[in-house]
C-alpha cells in the first residue's frame, strides 16, 4: 500500500462509523476467498499437503460431465483414520489426549491419540471379523459415548461407509435409514443416560431389524448395564468381541471419492435424503475451516455440544478436531441435568476455552437466567460459537456479555449437512475483524457466496434472497445416496449449474452476510432439521387422518415448533382423545423432535390452483397475523382465493380454540 493509499483509508475510516469495510482483517479474509477461487488446485493441494495420501496422482479439481460441481483428489488415495490417528503415533502428540469425556452420571474418561488409535484399531478389527468391507454400510446407533467415536472411525479405517443415526428417532425411522443405505452391521449400546433416565436404544434397534433384512450382526456396547434381549445368532457384545480383538488393522487406502459416510438428512420431500461425503475433500475441508474457525491450539480445550447424530458432530467433534490434533471435550447427557448449570460447571472444572454451540441451546440458557452461569468460573473460554439456526441478536448479546464476559470472539457458522463443513463464519485463527450480533460475516477460502433473486441475479447490497454457492469447494458432499437423479434435481437445477442452499440470506452495505432462514419447507425445530412434509405423511398414515398440512411456527425458545393443521375422514370425532392419540401417532412414527406443538382439526387446507399447500397463509393464520404478501404464492391463485382460503381456515382455527 502507498502512503497515499493509506491516507486514503484513513480518511474513509473516518468517514465510517463502523469501520468495518476497511478494516483489515476483512481485507485479509477476502484475499484468501478469492486467491482459492482463482487456484483452487494450487491452494487446496497445498493445504492437502499437510496431511498423508498414499498416492497423489492428477489435480486437486476436476471437473466432470456427471457431477454439476465436479470432483476433488478424485485419483489421490488417503484414508481419514490414518490422518486423524496414524498420523500423530510416534510422535509426542501420541500423549496428548483427545478427548476428556464426561458421561451423564460423572463418570469420566480421557483418552489420548494412543489410547484411541488403540480403541479404533480393536473396533475396526471386530468389524472386520463381522464381515465389513470396504464399501460396505455401517449403520451406529448410539450415545455420546467414546465407543461411538471408535465405531465410526473404525467404520472409515476399513474403508466402509458410516451411516449415524441420531439415538432420538424411532424405530421405523432407523429401520428406514438402514433398509436405504442396506447396512449389514448395526452398532449400538444398552442404552444411552438422558436426564437421569435410560434411552433403551437396544430395544429400539431389536424393533427395526424386524424389518430390515440385510442386517446380519448387530455389535453392543455395554453403557447402562440395564438386562436386554440378545439374539444368539445376530448380537454379540462389544466387551467380549474386544478381547480377541488385533491390536492394528492396516488402514484401507481408498480413493479421494471414496464414500466416508451417508447422513440422512430432511428436505422438501418426506423421504429423507442421505446425504454422501467424500472421503479427501472432506478431510481437507474440516482440517482447514476446524484451524479457520475455531483456532485451536495446544493450550486449548475445545467442546462442541452437538450430538454425533447430526453433522455438526461428524465434523466438528469427530473428524475436524482430530485431524487437528486436538483435545476435545465430550459429553454424553443433558444441559439440565442435575441441575442448569451442568454445562458451566463443567466449563469451570476442564477448563474449556472454546465452546461450540446452538442458539436453541442460548436460548434455554437465557430463560433460566443469568444466575446458572454466574455460580462458576468461565475466564477459561476464548472462544464461543454457534450453529443450526440463526442466532438472533439479543441471543448473542446474552450470549457474548454472560458467557463470553465481554471479552469471548463469537463464531456463528453457517453451513449444512450438505457442506460438509463451515462456508460462512468469522476465523479468528486467519484475521480478527469486527463482528455484528446476528451476522455470520464472510466467506471461507474459495467459497463463492453469492444472494440472488428469483431469476439467480444477484441481489443488490441490503436485499433478501436465495443463498447460492457458485464455485465448487472441497468439502461439497458427492450425491444423495441410491439417487444421483435426485442429487441435481434438488441442488443445481433452480439455478442451473450453481449450489442452492435452500437458505434465505442478505448482504449488508459492508458486506457481511445474514442468514435469514430456509426457504424451502424444511423447519428447524431446536436445530433439529425436519421437513413438514415428513410430519404430514406420517399424519396421514394414522386411520383416521385424510389430509393435513403442516407449518413451522415461530418459538421463542427452539425457533420454530410443528403446527399441524388436519382434516379427518367421515366418521372420525375431532376430540382430544384423537388428537392426543395423533401426537402419539408422530412420536412413535418419527421421534419426540417431531411431536406438533398443536394439531388443529380444520374443514379445508388452502392450496393454491397447482395444489400446493399455502404454508405462508397458514403461518399467517396460526401466528394471528393478518394475511401477508400473497402476490408470491407461486402459481396464479388471485387475491380474492386467498383472502377467502385465509378467512376459512382462520374460522376454523378461531373454533378450535375456544
Ligand atoms: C441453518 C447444520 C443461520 C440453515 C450445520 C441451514 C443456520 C440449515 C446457521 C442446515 C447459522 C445452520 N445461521 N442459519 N449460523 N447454521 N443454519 O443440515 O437454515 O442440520 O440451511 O446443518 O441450518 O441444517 P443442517
């Protein structure tokens, strides 16, 4: 920069109340963004230069007829067990722990890079000797426990494929995740402690393999010590399998697209999608943006609250962390349990110096007051960060003064299981720069985040539209699982050839981006993602439901909950019994994060002419707002049609409630 060029600044600095264009740590920040997009190969094959391929053959990128946003480390081989483990065995890092983990009840456990390297081998050599292969699927239904960490790097080690599914849902839904990835191995454990009770997850798993008929062995950890059933034939437990277990599996070199894991995620259909990682984009991914993010270094202690059902665990407390030689922080139960400030007292006790959270979480926090968090010592943390939903700014303000004291970065990262890892978020481990309450701010190297509008041109500056990813990154998840077809329908064809995230977002006037919610019929129930489709088809398979239609409504505390609106069939009484029943209908269907909030017994749901059901109108109606802009309800349904459909179903509503 020339003298006058600096002057320059310094007057425009002036001239900004925030500063915040010019500062530079955003300079910084956007130079990597776009030094990755004009090289990707030079740049992600340098970061991939840290970690171990077996073979490095042809470019970081390519791209390919088949796949919209092409290939990475498509003829490279590596193995992402080895470079979370292998990788740190004969050096001092052996030593360090990798995760200090705390169950329920307080008991605890720390294990080293040794002490896991050792775990993993012993469970992927069980695997082995179960028949897994490379290729193969591995369905984990389990806890947060140690065990689930060695059952999925056990699962890559061999260069099979993992398929987590998170402990919360039923029977039929597990059944329905492991009939589609056709695991033949299920890992489970007894049962997993939430709240001071045992979640019986083997009596779950025994109820879906009834239905799954590819499963052979199902592997159980001893957790709760509770009696189950044990099928002679079909389930072995973990301890005893382990004691003629080899003590070193060689990992399986695969190539760079090799499946890591299937993770079933919700969409605009009722059938969950089953979102495909890679296996070396990933890794490079989250080795890069776990160091971008969230900074780690040897003096830190880092948890991240997820649940290793979701891909905020995948990432962020299996792989990210590990391929960084972290220490992490683990935890198996719930915030509230003994009592509201679990988790602070666990902060103070470990010492915790970067925590990695949700806004539901924050919320519950914030209801119980500041006095949870006050009885202990949080000086340790540095970091704090947030993911799953929109942080709304009173949330991060409590968030920032109570627990970080004022003085904590706050990180909130925008990404989705599709993403593999972070696109979006501040990276105090890159520049630091000032941070605004409610925006994730700026992109990840070589993301290429663009706002469009209805036709895919960019918005201008201040303006709401669709978040769109507009160049390939390493981290791109490959296919939905079984439905390539389906893969380029939902992802690339609303704008052709370019990433559509489904999310609402804006660029402000210095360029920071918000991200305003999903714009698709996906809700986010506590930072749990279920689609409303997913809750009307399980509604509509109850006898008495023949057609229903369900909407996120806003909530102060999980963001959104399910309302459902449902029409029954002659004959049917709308009484509470038979809503109670229904209740009970979705959470044996699907799982309690399901459950309706309301079911409200409607004559008519509004539709436009093509059929679609009106969800905004519906919203409008549930919420008590007057009728809003319906000059977008997509097809050519007029004013009058939606006034009328407004005012039948808010007649409706009115008579349910009273
Ligand atoms: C939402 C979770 C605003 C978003 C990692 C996205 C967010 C969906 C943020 C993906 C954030 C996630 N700010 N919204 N920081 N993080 N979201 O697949 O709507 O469970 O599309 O992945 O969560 O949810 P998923």
């Amino acid at each position: 920069m020339t003298q006058n060029e600096g002057a320059a600044q310094d007057e425009l600095k002036e001239a900004l109340p925030t500063g915040t264009h010019i500062s530079p740590g955003i300079e910084r920040i956007q130079e990597i963004n776009r030094e990755a997009l004009a090289h990707p190969n030079e740049f992600w094959s340098k970061v991939a230069g840290d970690l171990y391929f077996s073979e490095r053959v042809g470019p970081a990128f390519e791209r390919i007829e088949d796949a919209p946003y092409g290939r990475w480390f498509s003829q490279w081989k590596t193995n992402l067990s080895y470079n979370c483990l292998d990788r740190w065995i004969g050096t001092d890092h052996q030593h360090r722990v990798a995760f200090h983990w705390e169950g329920e009840p307080g008991d605890q456990r720390s294990l080293t890079y040794l002490d896991l390297y050792r775990e993993v081998n012993r469970f992927a050599s069980i695997l082995r000797d179960l028949g897994v292969k490379e290729g193969d699927r591995v369905t984990v239904y389990m806890p947060m426990i140690p065990e689930a960490v060695f059952a999925m790097m056990a699962t890559v080690r061999l260069g099979a494929i993992h398929s987590v599914v998170f402990g919360g849902f039923t029977a039929q839904a597990l059944a329905d995740r492991i009939n589609d990835s056709k695991s033949k191995v299920v890992v489970t454990a007894d049962g997993g402690w939430r709240r001071g009770k045992i979640v019986e997850l083997k009596k779950i798993v025994d109820q879906a393999v009834l239905q799954t008929p590819e499963v052979q062995k199902v592997l159980v950890v001893r957790r709760t010590g509770q009696p189950v059933d044990m099928d002679e034939d079909r389930d072995l437990w973990y301890h005893d399998a382990v004691k003629s277990a080899a003590d070193y599996v060689a990992p399986v070199m695969v190539p760079g697209t090799h499946p890591s894991y299937i993770l079933y995620t919700s969409g605009t259909t009722g059938k969950p999608k089953g979102a495909c990682h890679s296996t070396a984009g990933y890794m490079v991914w989250l080795y890069y943006s776990t160091h971008a993010v969230f900074d780690i270094t040897p003096r830190d202690l880092y948890w991240c609250t997820a649940d290793i059902g979701w891909v905020t665990g995948h990432s962020y407390i299996i792989y990210g962390p590990t391929l960084r030689g972290a220490t992490s922080f683990m935890y198996e139960g719930a915030a509230d349990f003994p009592a509201w400030d679990r988790w602070w007292d666990m902060i103070q006790r470990h010492r915790v110096s970067i925590l990695y959270t949700s806004p539901t979480a924050i919320r519950g926090f914030i209801k119980q007051g500041e006095k949870w968090p006050e009885k202990h010592d949080l000086s340790s943390l540095r970091i704090i960060g947030s993911v799953g939903e929109p942080i709304n700014p009173e949330a991060w303000q409590w968030y920032y003064r109570h627990i970080g004291a004022n003085r904590c970065t706050i990180v909130d990262t925008w990404w989705q299981t599709e993403t593999g890892g972070i696109l979006i978020a501040p990276q105090p481990g890159v520049a630091k720069y000032p941070l605004k309450p409610g925006s994730a701010t700026f992109p990840l190297a070589g993301v290429k985040a663009v706002v469009v509008d209805d036709h895919g041109n960019p918005c201008p500056k201040g303006e709401k539209g669709f978040m769109t990813i507009q160049h390939p990154w390493p981290g791109q998840f490959m296919t939905l699982w079984g439905d390539h077809a389906r893969y380029k329908q939902v992802y690339f064809s609303r704008f052709p050839g370019i990433y559509y995230a489904a999310d609402f977002s804006m660029q402000d006037q210095d360029g920071y981006f918000w991200l305003l919610g999903r714009a698709d019929e996906v809700m986010k129930v506590a930072g749990h993602r279920i689609s409303t489709t997913e809750i009307e088809d399980a509604l509509i398979m109850h006898p008495a439901v023949a057609e229903s239609a369900v909407i996120g409504r806003k909530d102060e505390i999980k963001m959104e909950v399910p309302v459902a609106c449902v029409i029954l069939k002659p004959g049917f009484a709308p009484t509470p019994q038979l809503r109670e029943e229904l209740l009970v209908h979705v959470r044996n269907t699907m799982g309690p994060i399901a459950v309706p909030a309301q079911i409200y017994f409607v004559e008519k749901v509004p539709k436009t002419r093509s059929a679609k059901i009106m969800r905004r109108l519906i919203r409008d109606v549930v919420e008590e707002r007057p009728l809003g802009d319906v000059t977008t309800l997509e097809d050519e349904t007029s004013i009058e049609e939606a006034k009328r459909a407004y005012n039948e179903l808010k007649a409706d509503i009115d008579r349910a409630r009273t």
